[in-house]
C-alpha cells in the first residue's frame, strides 16, 4: 500500500511539473496576477541552449579544434 503512494505521489509531481512546463505565457502571467509566486517561467536549467551552459557555441575556438574521426574498412 505504501509503495503505491509513493509511486502515486511522485507521478502526480511529475504531471503537475510538466503541466507547468508546457504551460502558455499567457496563463503563466493570468496566475501571477492572483499569486505573483505562480508567474515566475521555468528557469534555463531545462536544457534548451539559450543560456550557453550546455557547451560551446557553434564556431567557438574550442569546437574549431576538434576533428572529425573517420573509419576505414580493413
């Protein structure tokens, strides 16, 4: 019984996160006005490279400096 209320508890956080993920700004700013704590958008630690801490930009010098690995048949 236990097991089933934790494995229900952590799939309820896991669609409510996701519902607040995805949802529109539009809705975002509508709760802000009823909650300002509710307003605030997903931070950049989802992964989505506007930030620049996923890895370097294309044409940095660190990825100039890597070479393609090519594979010959023997």
């Amino acid at each position: 019984m236990w097991q089933n209320l934790a494995v229900n508890a952590a799939v309820l956080v896991a669609v409510v996160y996701a519902l607040w993920y995805l949802m529109p700004g539009a809705l975002r700013r509508r709760l802000a006005a009823i909650r300002p704590e509710l307003g605030k958008a997903p931070s950049c630690s989802s992964a989505c490279s506007d930030c620049g801490g996923c890895g370097p930009k294309p044409g940095s010098p660190a990825q100039a400096a890597t070479k393609p690995i090519t594979l010959t048949r023997r």
